[in-house]
C-alpha cells in the first residue's frame, strides 16, 4: 500500500469509498450519497487529502475541511478518514491518516480536530495509536435514522 496526494481524478473512488460509510452508517451523520462531482468540489488547494492504493485501486482516503470559518482557527483542521468495505482492517485507515498529518503540516496546519461515533471501537482505537486525544464526549450531538447519536470529539496536534 501506498499513500500519495489525491487529485480530482480520484473523485470517483473517494466517492465510492465515502457513499460505503455513509451507507453503513458507522461514521457519518450524512445519509444522502455523494457523487464524483461534489467529491471534486473538495479540491480546493487549501485542504489536503490524500488516498492509498495498491496495485492501483485506491482503498483508503483521508481529508481535512473547514473547522469553523472565523479567522482565528485558520491553523486548526476538521479531518476525516474512509477505508473501502474490502480494504478494513488492513491499515490503510492508519496509513492514510499518518499521511495526511504530513501534508496537513505543509498546508500550514497545527491541529486536527474530529468527531467519532462512540460506538465505533475500531476508528477509536486506530486514532489513539496515532496520538489524537480524547477530549470529551458531545452526548446526543445529532440524529442519524430518528437516534440521537454520542460523538467522542478527538484532536491531533500536529
């Protein structure tokens, strides 16, 4: 596996990759699938993203957005990560992530901030091997399918 820069012609995977999480209903309050062409909107040569691959066929994707638009966060990056259903459990989530940091750092970025869905041990687990902290618990944060679902909010100093 390896891990590169993504571009906007991987759209399409980043897609296919990010519809299977919203599907699966594990990491996303999101419920309408996205397709390439709003995937590419996520281009915007400020926030990086990044994609592995192997032999070609990207599996994994990791990607920072806005945190909030005020001037005074303009260091501090929400960050998400989505490894395609045939590729779980591989490591290409770590290896997306660990490589996002770098490209987060060269952005200009000093923190990464996110939101995990509590009951998603794996995603949990994974980010405290690669040094985020647990900084609390948001207890009914939003409602996905009619639940009002917990949220633990992590953050990564770069």
């Amino acid at each position: 596996m390896t891990a590169r820069t993504a571009t906007s012609r991987d759209a399409e995977a980043i897609a296919r990759i990010y519809n299977e999480g919203i599907e699966d209903r594990v990491a996303t309050f999101e419920t309408r699938l996205r397709s390439p062409a709003e995937i590419e909107q996520w281009f915007d040569e400020v926030h990086p993203i990044v994609v592995v691959e192997d032999g070609g066929e990207v599996l994994a994707f990791a990607s920072t957005s806005t945190y909030r638009p005020r001037e005074c966060y303009v260091g501090v990056a929400e960050c998400s990560v989505y490894v395609a259903r045939n590729a779980r459990g591989r490591g290409a989530g770590k290896a997306s992530l660990a490589a996002l940091f770098e490209e987060a750092r060269k952005a200009g970025f000093h923190k990464l901030v996110s939101r995990i869905f509590r009951e998603n041990m794996r995603s949990l687990r994974m980010i405290d091997r690669l040094g985020f902290r647990q900084v609390g618990v948001y207890r009914k944060h939003a409602q996905l399918d009619g639940a009002w679902r917990d949220v633990v909010i992590v953050e990564k100093l770069l």
